[in-house]
C-alpha cells in the first residue's frame, strides 16, 4: 500500500487537474486500488485521500491474516 501511494501521490505531481480538490484525489487513489479493498472501502463513503489510506492500510492488512489462515 505504501509503494502504492508513494507511486500515486509522485504521478499526481504530473495531472494536477485529476487530483484538484481532497474528494477527487481520494476518489483516483482508491480507484487503483485492487477490486478487493475497493469494494471494502464503499460503504465508508470517504472523503479525503487520508481517510481512503487510513482504512485502506488498515483492509489490507485484514485480507492479508485472512489469506494467511485459509492456508
């Protein structure tokens, strides 16, 4: 996730007008996230691209100890 946004905050340098406002930037962040942590991530209904990392860290890990006890 760190690699994620680190990529995601350097590329946004270069399309200012895609990240303008929080709301659009939180919304671009989480449309690259994977399918997995963007469905966990609706019904938060978040704002801000902090809010969206925050819990998003916070799916990631979760599906990680889910994957790891299916094993």
């Amino acid at each position: 996730m760190d690699e994620y946004a680190a990529e995601f905050l350097r590329l946004s340098q270069f399309a200012p007008y895609m990240v303008a406002d929080e709301e659009k930037r939180a919304s671009r962040f989480q449309q690259g996230l994977t399918v997995d942590i963007q469905m966990l991530l609706i019904p938060h209904q978040l704002k801000t691209y902090s809010q969206v990392l925050s819990i998003a860290r916070d799916v990631e890990q979760g599906l990680q100890k889910k994957r790891r006890v299916e094993l």
